[in-house]
C-alpha cells in the first residue's frame, strides 16, 4: 500500500481483503510471530519503519537496536506515531503499543530494562512494520 494512502478500511472484514491472513493475525487480531522468524529482526538497513496496514510513519531505522529477544526493537517511536493501551492478556501485565493511525497492534513495549540510554524497548513485530529504505 502507498504511504499516502488516506483510505482506510472501516470495517474488518475490508482489511481482511487488504492484508495477508498473517498480517491480518498480527496487526487486527494482536497476534505475534515466532521469535527470529520476522523479515526485519537482524535488517540494519537505513530508512523508515512503516505500519504495514496503513504506512504512516512508526520509527526511524536509527532506533533500531540488537535486544535479543527476537523481535525488531526501537528505543523510541516518531512523536505522536504509537499509542499505547494497558495490555492484561494472557496472565501477564504489558503495555501493547499501536498504529496511531489505524489502531493496528505492534507489539509491546518494555521499559526498565536497562538496554538503551532512553531504558525504552518496543518490541515489535516484522508482519507491523514494513522498511522504506534511505534513498
């Protein structure tokens, strides 16, 4: 999908159509992948991470780090791209982190780890994000 895209589907069913049953489980259903089985977990490629459903811009490849945990991780997101709502499911307590834009779950994000100098961790899976390269 382009960038500019300014149509977005209103209902499920429409982004069923849109997306791949994977990315549909992923970014409608707060599905995950496998750990290290996503396209970007190891990319160091420069450019701009884009919410796959919508493409409104999420990260710059420059807050992209090395986690280990086997997702794509960034230590910030750009202003005003992710929300971030109160995640209880399967027993545990995290916050899960969106598409501003489309409401389309990313993954979690973590902080307190001590990984980075902003001690912030989004945990984020490959089938969200979709890399446009630094021309």
């Amino acid at each position: 999908m382009a960038p500019d895209d300014t149509t977005l589907p209103t209902t499920e069913d429409e982004w069923r159509i849109r997306l791949s049953p994977d990315e549909f489980r992923v970014l409608r259903q707060a599905g995950t992948e496998a750990p290290w089985s996503g396209e970007y977990v190891n990319t160091k490629e420069e450019g701009t991470y884009r919410c796959r459903a919508c493409g409104a811009e999420l990260y710059p490849s420059d807050t992209k780090f090395e986690s280990g945990c086997g997702w794509p991780s960034f230590d910030d997101a750009i202003p005003g791209a992710i929300k971030e709502i109160d995640d209880h499911s399967h027993g545990m307590v995290r916050t899960e982190i969106r598409c501003a834009r489309c409401d389309s779950h990313l993954g979690h994000v973590f902080r307190g780890e001590m990984m980075t100098a902003k001690n912030t961790r989004h945990c984020v899976n490959s089938l969200s994000l979709r890399l446009n390269p630094k021309q």
